[in-house]
C-alpha cells in the first residue's frame, strides 16, 4: 500500500484546468460565466492587528470558505486514478489518494506499483498538484517472521518502507494486527474522560443529561470511528476501549462502581460498544450493496477478511438489522448470580378469622 499526499492540494488547484473540464460539463447558461469570474482576479492581504499588508494576486487555488470549493476541487482532482489500472485499486478521499495491490509475489508488486507511481508523475505534470516526497508512504503486510521490502522510485526519491502508516486517521501496521490502533485510541478517550469528571461534580456537576451528550460528542464518537474495520480484532483487546465507554456512562449518570454495566446501559438507552459496531458495520454493508456506483470488486468480496461474514443479499431484510433491546430491571435481577446473595422475605401468613354463631 503506497499512501500519497499531495503539498497545499486546495491552494495549488490549477484554474485553467477546473474551466476547462466544467466547459465539458455545463455547456450552457451563465453559469460558467459566474464561476470564471468567481475564480478570477482573486486578491488577498494580511491583517496584523491594524496593520495590513499590500494587495497579493492569487493565482491559483480554489476560493477559500466558500460552498462550492470543495465541488470545484474535486472536478481537478477526480482525474487521478484514471491512470491506475488494474490489479491496482486506487483509493481517493479529497486530497488522501492510496494505491492498493495484493499478490502472494512480491516482485511482481514492485513492477506493478512501480508503472503506477510513474504515471502519477506525469499526472503531476499537466494537473499542478505536487506530491509530498518525504510525506508519500510505503507498506508492505505479511504474516511472516521476516519483514519484506519493496523499492519504489518516485522521481528522483526512493519511498521508504514504513512499518506503521496512517491513513484517514487509520493506523495500520504490517503485521496486520489492530493493537497500535486500539491503543491510540485508548489513550485519546482515556484523556478526554477527566472533562466528564471535572463536569460531573456532585455539588455543582452538570445534569446527567448533559454529561451523556458530552460523552456521545467527544468520546463514543472517537470510539466508533472505523469500527467496521477495526471491529474484527481480538475481543481481548476491543474489551479496552470497552471499559472507557463504560466508564463515561458510570460518570455521566453517577452510578456505582460496582453496578452491573447491564443496568446502567439500559438506564442511559445507549448499547454497548459490540451491538453499535455490528450494527454500523451492518448498515456500511448494505449501503454498499445498494450503492449504483461501479466498483473494483463485489461488495459481496468486500468482506471476505473479516472474521466475521455477513450476508449482504438478505441483510437489508428487518430480521437482520433487529438489535436486540438491553435487558430490563427483571430480566437482570430475576438472575440467581444477582440474587444469591440477597436475603429471602420470610412469609407470615395473616391469621383467619373464627367463625361460629354469635351467643
């Protein structure tokens, strides 16, 4: 896997080229004509306190903050893997561009990924983007004892062999384990509770209501994030990030150390980690079997690595998105590992009343 990164992608985005390829989409009405002069003619200063500085040209770049920039950009950069062809599988989120390529052969990956860094090159050339030498990653996963390395040219530079690479916030190591992954985001949220501590004092805290916000806002959102990836690993290691959402909700509600994670979860109506990571990974799976969009692969193969298949024909069906509700008080009480140690009502029977006739 070869992660690229392109230098000020938004700021080096050739003008010339958006017209010419919106000249080839909108062919009629005005409005080409707004965006040229949109485009055009584009000056900036810089303002130190009261103090400005004198009138620049920017000649190229899209129009910063505002809401067609991103479309703008996207019609200069969607080009870039036009050029990768097959067995490679080229990977574009704005300006993150990954080439993929899989085969038991490790030389013939090197040729492979060689004749595509070449052509990005000359992709480079007529398109105005830069890519980023010393930013531009390289990875090879392999299950064996001895790491195996590539050489890859690009340009003048050789791409260096990284054992770890981070993609979209996604930190995938060679060995193809998810441990450094699930550490760091351990040590993200792990820091971010000592907010719902501060805020859930019991004088002056903040409403319980309010806290679980917080708690869905900064910490179950870092803990979702990618979890129809890295969802796949041990549950030896998912039970880590388990005990830091368990521990926002034992703080947001001000619950007992020693109560049952069942009976908090079912208070709060948020479910574990386990059926929100199924469920997301249940509905990616679907959206992608819905999705018209061309593919390099099935979406039924997407999947074919997880330890976990699912069934993506009959998976939009109600039966297989049903989530099971969390347990109700009864339900978790009426256990005998709950009650054992209760003690048991003894049962005094009231007293009849005598009958007989009245002297």
């Amino acid at each position: 896997m070869i992660s690229f990164d392109i230098v000020k992608a938004y700021d080096t985005a050739w003008r010339p080229r958006i017209l010419d390829k919106l000249n080839k989409i909108i062919s009629k009405g005005n409005m080409i004509d707004f965006i040229s002069n949109l485009l055009e003619h584009r000056t900036f200063q810089v303002k130190i306190p009261n103090t400005l500085s004198d009138t620049f040209f920017q000649d190229n770049g899209v129009v910063q903050c505002s809401s067609i920039s991103v479309t703008l950009f996207l019609i200069a950069i969607n080009d870039i893997s036009e050029e990768i062809k097959r067995p490679n599988i080229p990977l574009l989120y704005a300006d993150d561009f990954t080439i993929l390529c899989r085969s038991s052969n490790i030389t013939s990956i090197q040729h492979i990924l060689q004749d595509s860094t070449i052509k990005l090159l000359s992709w480079s050339k007529t398109s105005g983007f830069r890519f980023s030498h010393d930013k531009t990653n390289l990875i090879v996963f392999n299950h064996k004892s001895t790491r195996n390395k590539v050489q890859i040219n690009f340009g003048n530079y050789v791409i260096e062999n990284q054992t770890e690479v981070k993609t979209l916030g996604i930190i995938f190591v060679y060995k193809a384990t998810w441990i450094p992954h699930i550490l760091n985001i351990k040590n993200a949220t792990a820091s971010r509770l000592n907010i719902i501590k501060t805020l859930a004092h019991t004088s002056w805290g903040a409403q319980s209501q309010t806290l679980l916000k917080i708690h869905k806002a900064i910490i179950l959102s870092k803990l979702d994030y990618g979890a129809p990836i890295f969802s796949t690993a041990k549950p030896t290691q998912l039970k880590k990030l388990e005990s830091i959402h368990n521990s926002g909700i034992h703080l947001s509600i001000g619950a007992f150390r020693s109560s049952p994670i069942k009976s908090i979860l079912n208070i709060t109506g948020i479910p574990s980690l386990a059926v929100r990571w199924k469920e997301k990974t249940a509905k990616l799976a679907a959206r992608i079997s819905r999705s018209s969009q061309t593919f390099t692969h099935h979406p039924k193969y997407l999947y074919n690595n997880l330890y976990v298949k699912y069934d993506l024909d009959n998976i939009i069906h109600l039966d297989s998105l049903r989530i099971q509700p969390a347990p109700t008080f009864t339900e978790i009480f009426s256990k005998k590992s709950v009650l054992k140690h209760t003690v048991k009502p003894t049962y005094i029977p009231t007293p009849k009343a005598k009958t007989g006739r009245l002297a």
